[in-house]
C-alpha cells in the first residue's frame, strides 16, 4: 500500500484528527491536508507525524506499508511496560468484551461442547 493512502487509513482507523495530530507533531494542519489530498511532503515531516501517532497506530501504519502484520515482531511486553495505566486498563477491558463475545456467540458454545 502506498504511504500516503496508508497514513489517511491508519487516521480512520484510529478516529486520530488532523487538529490533534498537527499540535502533537508541530505539522501544521493544512500541511496534513494538502498531504492526505495529494501533495507530497517532505520526508522529515512525514516522520515527525509518524513519530506523533500512538504506538498502536505506528504499527498499523507500518503493517500497511509492508503488506503484513507487524504485530508478530512486536515485543509486546516492551509495548504493555510503554503504556500507560489508562491504556493498559483499555486493552484489558478489550480483552475482555472479546473473550465474552466468544463466549455468546453459538459456533464458539458448540466448539467449547466438543473439546
């Protein structure tokens, strides 16, 4: 995937605005825009908005580039010890609600039977 078409998904996916981002990375918003539009940007810039973007959203970012899942080079221990404590308490809540979700769905009750 082409760099640019992977920084517009990778701010989609995260709900990151270009207003929050521009104060983060000191990019200037219409900067993002013209970017996201089309013009290209200097390559110190881009890294400085990469560099801005949540640890997640790096990953993201970089798995789209590349083609595949980053996630299994990631050190997720060094990840989790990065987080913050709100954050940390968000994924284990996402953890969670995932493994409830498992849990209620039928194909899942009729797997759990057979083992």
């Amino acid at each position: 995937m082409h760099y640019r078409e992977a920084f517009n998904q990778t701010l989609k996916k995260f709900g990151i605005p270009a207003k929050s981002l521009a104060l983060s990375s000191g990019v200037q918003e219409c900067q993002i825009s013209q970017f996201r539009k089309g013009k290209d940007l200097m390559a110190e810039t881009l890294f400085s908005l990469i560099a801005a973007l949540p640890t997640e959203a790096k990953i993201y970012y970089f798995s789209c580039i590349n083609g595949e899942s980053m996630l299994d080079a990631v050190d997720l221990r060094s990840l989790i010890s990065s987080m913050s404590v709100d954050r940390k308490s968000e994924v284990l809540t996402l953890i969670a609600n995932s493994l409830v979700e498992n849990q209620t769905k039928p194909e899942s009750a009729s797997l759990m039977r057979a083992v």
